[in-house]
C-alpha cells in the first residue's frame, strides 16, 4: 500500500481528500454565483486541496498563484501574468479563429503566442505601471472566458503579503477593479496569516472591504476521520484498528489535518496493526526529528512570548492574566496580555470553543512539554 497516496503531506487528491461537504458545497454554490470568497484557516488544514477538489467536481479551469515571496507590485503583476498567460488557453476552444481573437483582447499588451515544455503560453508586453496592467490583465481573463462562455477559478495563496508591501494598499485596490467586475472568473483568496486576512478583507478602510465572503476551515471531526481510517485499515491489514488506537491517534495529532496524515503515513507502513505503544514512540520519534523546524519558530519569539507558550504547552488557560498562571512565570499581567496577542497573531495559539487558550501546533506542543525536558533529563 502506497501510505503517502492516502495520507499525502501536500495537496490531497483523489481518495486521499476526505469529507468537507459543508465547505465544498458552499464554494461550488458561491463559484455557480460567480461570488468571490476568502478562506480563513491556519497553515496546513487543506485550503489548496479544497480549491483543487471544488475545480476539479465542477470541470472548471483552475490555476493557483502562491504570492509567499512578494517583495514588490512588480512581484505580483509578473506572478499574474505568467498564470493568466497560461490559463488563457484552457478557456479557447479549438481553433485558429479563437486565437485570434484573444489576440484582439490582450491586444494593448502587444501580445504574442509561443510554445514552450509547458504547453502554449500567450507573450505580453508590459508596462511601467504594475498596477495599471494587474487590473488590465485580470479584466482581459474575464473577457476572454466570457467571450468564449466559459468559467475558471483563481486560487490566490498566501495572499497576505501583498499588505506587507510598500504599496500593498493600491495594488488591494487594482485587485478589487477588476475583480468586482468579474463575470467568468471565481477568484478564492487565502493565506497562513489569519489575522492579516481579516484586516484585508474586513476592515472598513481597506480597498478589499467586503469583496468576499469568508469561509473557516475547521479541524474535522472524529466521525469522519473514524472510517476513513477504518477503511484504510481494512486494506492495509484486513483488520480494524482498536477505538483505543485511533484515539491515541487523535490524543497526538489533535486531529490537525497535516499531522494525522504524517503520523498515518508512517503508521501505514508497518506490517502490523499499530498497537498504542507503537503510536506513541512513532510519534515521539516524528517530533524530535523536528527539533530544528521547531526551535527555529520558538527562538524567534520574545523571552516572554517563550514564557507564555511553554507555560500553555503544559496546561491550556482560560484566564492569561490570573495570578495562577502568570505568578510563577514572573510576568505582569499586561505583559501576559501582549504576549499571547502576539502568538495568536502568528498562529501559534488559538482560542477553541470551551474557552481556553491552546497550542496551535501539536508537534511544538509535545516537544516543549515532552520532548525538551527529556532531552534536559
């Protein structure tokens, strides 16, 4: 059996995507309304995956921009550009008279058709103002699919860093010209900084102010994880796994999405059913494999900041600011305050609905409150 197929550290495809009917049903009904949307969720919980998934069900043309290295408006403009030039092409039926007619409506871009190893690509000339041709290269997609009456779907990741630029404002703004006008094209924006996410697309005074409707990616629940793996079991080793195995599963991962699969992975290569005590020192292993990940993103933070994180890798809070917790961290509590603002801006803890303040990572989670102290012992 092929572990990684079905527990795919990347994108999953095929059978290796399980359930999020809610959320695929409301993004294929959203992109059936042409309405743009926003997925909201931590790194690695499956917003590529969802978008390829939701494409693929609906036959439409897709293609992903992945903006994590922007560094200017000439950045993006030029990321726009290559995947409109290829997209171009799934929206053309075939024949000759189709590309001329995409060369009428590129043409202020003095374009130019070429083949390359990735298949044909359109060649456009562009100007000294990135956020005049954003917004003409988005209009121009829009007119090419809707002159061929055809309709695709634009997956712009990590999204958040254009609000990091110099001119990230304008270039939000040339973004929202062309795409409130969009009549072919669905547009999902996404990214691994939620908070950043909300201002963009939340805030009153921000160019994207109610552009799209926001869709939060949950961790799933134990009843869909339980037969799927339940299933899979069955045709690694022909038998079920034990309730107590798959909850010690669960009990490691906390049911993100990234690690059940890691952990299934190499679960899934065993010749045997896994036994709890199997599940444990896989897990163990996995995570002090991951020192150096982890010490990189915990030594970024401030000594206060380290206070806090390892102080709710050994038990989650409700109240930061109670003199319980921050007493033997000998912090103030308005210190205590900034501080988990701070983490949960990065991601790092979160807030889940009994109230308490968590890990977000269940690996950084066990390693600051396992593994570290074995290491010390």
């Amino acid at each position: 059996m092929n572990s990684i197929k079905y527990f795919p550290e990347g994108v999953a495809l095929g059978n290796a995507f399980i359930n999020r009917e809610n959320e695929r049903k409301y993004l294929i009904n959203r992109i059936k309304s042409n309405k743009h949307s926003v997925l909201i969720a931590p790194r690695r919980y499956g917003k590529t995956s969802l978008v390829m998934k939701v494409a693929s069900e609906m036959d439409m043309a897709y293609c992903s921009i992945d903006l994590l290295a922007a560094y200017s408006e000439e950045y993006v403009r030029d990321q726009l550009a290559n995947k409109v030039s290829r997209l171009v092409f799934e929206l053309l039926p075939r024949l000759n008279k189709a590309k001329e007619k995409l060369i009428t409506i590129f043409k202020k871009m003095k374009p130019e058709i070429s083949i390359s190893a990735f298949g044909q690509k359109l060649s456009l000339s562009l100007s000294n103002s990135p956020l005049q041709d954003i917004t003409e290269l988005l209009l121009n997609l829009d007119a090419t699919a809707t002159y061929f009456k055809k309709r695709a779907v634009i997956f712009i990741d990590e999204f958040q860093q254009i609000s990091q630029l110099k001119n990230g404002h304008s270039i939000e703004a040339a973004i929202r010209h062309a795409v409130e006008r969009s009549e072919n094209i669905a547009y999902v924006f996404s990214g691994s900084n939620r908070q950043l996410l909300k201002q963009m697309f939340g805030d009153q005074g921000r160019p994207l102010y109610r552009l799209c409707q926001t869709i939060n990616i949950e961790r799933m629940a134990k009843d869909v994880y339980i037969p799927h793996l339940q299933h899979l079991a069955k045709v690694r080793w022909k038998k079920l796994l034990s309730l107590e195995a798959i909850e010690q599963i669960f009990k490691h991962t906390e049911r993100h999405p990234f690690y059940m699969n890691v952990l299934c992975q190499i679960l899934w290569e065993e010749r045997d059913v896994p036994s709890i005590e199997k599940i444990d020192t896989v897990w163990h292993t996995y995570v002090k494999a991951q020192k150096h990940l982890i010490s990189h993103d915990i030594t970024e933070l401030s000594l206060n900041q380290r206070r806090i994180i390892t102080a709710l890798a050994r038990l989650p809070v409700k109240e930061i600011q109670s003199i319980e917790f921050i007493a033997p961290l000998k912090i103030s509590a308005s210190s205590a305050q900034q501080s988990l603002e701070v983490l949960i801006s990065k991601d790092l803890v979160y807030r889940r609905e009994d109230g308490f303040y968590y890990i977000l990572d269940p690996a950084m989670k066990y390693y600051l409150d396992v593994v570290l102290w074995e290491d010390i012992g």
